[in-house]
C-alpha cells in the first residue's frame, strides 16, 4: 500500500533530503555559474525601484518579523515582475499542489509551493519564502523535496529560498541526481543594496531558461 506523507514532515535536514533522493550535493562553482557568472546589468529604473523596495522592508520589518504572506507581496512580488517571470512566455502559478512518488520506498510527498514560474509547462523557476524569523537554509530541504516533482529531468531546476531579509538560490539536475546552493544573498547588503544582486542573479536564470529551450 502506498504511504502518503507531508513534505514538511520527513524531509526536515539536508541529510534526509539527501538520503531520500539520493541526491548528491555539487561543490564545484562550474556546477552552478548562473549565481555568479556573466550576470546582467540593472538600469537606473530597475535599481530605483529595488531602492524602494528595499526602504518599504526596512520600514514594515522595524516592527517586527514578517509574516510570509508580507514577504511574498513587499519583497517576491517586485522582484517576479522585474525579473520578466510574469510576462511572455513565463506563466506565474501560486500554492502549487506538488506529489513526489518514490517508488522505493512506495510513497507519495505531498506538498505546495508559494508560486511556481511555468513556460510550456517546464518546472524552471519557484519561489518558497519563510517568515523573517526563519533561517533560509532549514527551508533548503523542503526545497530540494519541491524540485524533485519536475517532470522535465533533463533540464535543470532553479530555486529561490528567502524569509524576506536573506536569498539563496538553487540548483537540481534530477538526473543526476546533484544539486548545489549559491552564498546567501543579504538585502541589508551594504553599500549597495542587496536585491541588486538577487534581480541579477534572477535575470540571468531567465536567460539561462531561454538557452534551454
């Protein structure tokens, strides 16, 4: 009989993330240069408006944490629009339901994402935010467990895990079976403002996504 199981329920660590995709995590930077190498230059108006955005956190986060939901519309939202995710040919979806059967172990891993970026119905880009009070790296597991349900194993997957204040990226190629995390992006990046990087970083995954096609 086949078990069904919350996502968030058995893949809690990287080990067991690991462990049960056999996944394997890649040190080389080559694995994953989209985080670092040849990123696109911002203009004047995308850099203003990171700007803004940036004052709108500081001013909202100096009462406290913030809740997912005001990650997702002050921070998520801005940045999925100047990267061009929701524009021709991207297709933006939020609270993806998502199944991972694993045969081996004759279970289904339930679970939903906070918004998933499609073109011709590819899984390329989601996007799994936590309140600010989380650390991002304990959402990497649950990521990685996300990332696995893309039907398209033979292009790479990309993931972005943020609580508001810190980014991290990834990467998955389900064939074989490694992925790998870019350095954790910081908005309080001084002197610049840190989003600059991460709208970088998410343009370049754009352009990448385009490549493959």
């Amino acid at each position: 009989m086949v078990t069904k199981l919350a996502v968030t329920d058995v893949v809690k660590s990287l080990n067991q993330a690991e462990s049960r995709f056999n996944l394997i995590r890649e040190i080389d930077l080559q694995f994953f240069p989209e985080w670092f190498e040849n990123l696109p230059e911002l203009t004047a108006q995308e850099t203003a408006m990171l700007d803004r955005v940036r004052r709108i956190h500081a001013y909202h986060r100096a009462d406290g944490p913030l809740t997912e939901g005001t990650v997702n519309l002050l921070i998520l939202s801005p940045l999925l629009y100047l990267a061009g995710f929701c524009e021709p040919p991207f297709k933006i979806r939020a609270e993806v339901s998502v199944e991972i059967t694993h045969q081996q172990r004759d279970e289904i891993l339930r679970g939903r994402i906070d918004a998933l970026v499609l073109q011709n119905l590819f899984w390329l880009v989601f996007v799994e935010s936590k309140p600010s009070t989380f650390a991002c790296l304990d959402a990497i597991p649950q990521a990685l467990a996300y990332m696995m349900a893309n039907p398209v194993s033979q292009q790479p997957a990309f993931g972005l895990v943020t609580n508001g204040d810190d980014f991290i990226f990834v990467k998955l190629v389900k064939q074989s079976s490694r992925y790998a995390l870019s350095t954790n992006l910081s908005l309080l990046e001084v002197p610049d403002n840190g989003l600059y990087r991460v709208l970088r970083v998410m343009k370049r995954i754009g352009e990448q996504i385009g490549v493959a096609e």
